[in-house]
C-alpha cells in the first residue's frame, strides 16, 4: 500500500491565521474563547464564542487580493488556509493533475447577507431580500465548493475539485478522499481539510434556540468546559 504523507499545513483559527500562531497559543494553554467581536453581544444571543478577531479578517483580505472583497468568511478561511498548506509545503507551480479536497457548509443564503438584512428587532423582511437580483454565479449565492473553487483557480490545480458536506464530519471525510486520490494514484498531491463559519446572528440561532449554546454568566473564557458536570453547552 502506497504511504501518505502530510507535506504542508495551513490553519485560520481564533487563536491566529497561521499554523505558528496557533501551536504557541495551544502548547500554552491559552484560551480563544471571547466575547463577540464581529456582531453585538445581543445580536448573536451568545456571550461567548471562538471567533476569528475583526483584525485578523482584515489582515486575510489584504493578503488575498484575488477575492471579491466581500467574500464570505467560509470561503476567506478554506482559500487562505489551503494556499498556506500549498506554500507551506514549498509547491511554487501549477499542476494539471493535483486536487483539492475541503469540507464545506452547504451555502444556500450568505449568512452575511441575511444578517445585514434583519431589522433591529430581529425579523427578516423576507419580501424584500427575495425581490434582490439572483447572483449571477449561483441560485444558492455561495455554494459549497467555492473555497475549494478559488483556492484552485489561484494555485493553478487542474486536478478534482471537490466540496465534501456532511455537517460536523465534513473535514474528516475530506482528508479520507484526498488520502484515497493520492494513494490510487489520481492525483500527485492533494490538499484536503475544510472550512466554514457559523458565528453570525443568523448561524448561531440554531444552536441558541433548541438550548446547544452555553450559557454565559460572567467571564466568557469560562464557557467552555465539555468535561464539566456544570457545563451549559458547545460554544462555537
């Protein structure tokens, strides 16, 4: 059987936007659980979250010129990540024949788009968004391979391209695909892992709601306790 092996790596994290960053961070045991930054305290109805700092977004944006300047955070997080795993690796040429592999949510809306669309008390004037222009690439405005897409297109990958949705596992099944391409030979290389963004008014409802999201009462790097017989919920 064919070995494997992982050559490059590239992490956007709360701790950071590069892999150094976030090994530091972990090997000493800092936290990355915060109040929200990007959206009011009221607004995402959660005190605490593992968010990417409002810098750190600005920083990606200005080191990835090549996408749309509003490009959604999941799509921001996959492309800058897969390009660092690609430099990282020490790859400079394109190639016909090596792929791309990265778990995705499934898109439908930019939460973005809803979330700028909802009024100060919280109701979506669905009237009005759904009177908006369709976007010319997709009916779905964001799909799910458009990490995987524009990371391609940059690094010149002329191999698969491949979006992987299976919620929670999605990542995990993209690391098992890209393993299998390399190892039946389709593909030289692969980059593979994943990227999404749920820390929006919209994205977070569902976990508030049904009572998933912990409660925060005091200091919010104190929410997350999973081992914790107090604990309240997840924190995302």
């Amino acid at each position: 059987m064919e070995r494997v092996v992982v050559t490059g790596l590239g992490l956007v994290t709360a701790f950071g936007t590069d892999v150094d960053a976030s090994w530091r961070a972990l090997v000493a045991g800092e936290g990355a659980v915060t109040a929200p930054q990007r959206h009011g305290p009221d607004q995402p109805a959660t005190g605490a979250v593992g968010e990417v700092a409002p810098e750190s977004i600005a920083a990606l944006r200005a080191r990835h010129p090549e996408l749309p300047a509003d490009a959604d955070m999941r799509t921001l997080f996959g492309h800058a990540a897969a390009c660092a795993a690609y430099h990282d690796a020490g790859l400079t040429e394109p190639d016909e024949e090596a792929g791309i592999v990265l778990g995705s949510g499934p898109g439908v809306h930019r939460l973005e788009d809803v979330a700028a669309a909802m009024t100060a008390e919280g109701d979506v004037p669905m009237g009005s968004y759904l009177r908006e222009p369709a976007h010319p690439g997709s009916l779905v405005r964001v799909p799910p391979t458009a990490p995987a897409e524009s990371a391609a297109a940059q690094l010149g990958l002329g191999g698969p391209v491949h979006a992987v949705t299976t919620a929670c596992s999605a990542s995990n099944h993209a690391l098992g695909m890209g393993l299998r391409l390399v190892r039946a030979g389709e593909c030289p290389y692969v980059i593979a892992g994943g990227s999404d963004s749920m820390i929006d008014p919209l994205g977070l409802v569902f976990f508030v709601l049904p009572g998933a999201s912990a409660n925060v009462d005091g200091d919010p790097a104190d929410a997350c306790k999973p081992f914790d017989r107090r604990r309240s919920g997840l924190v995302m």
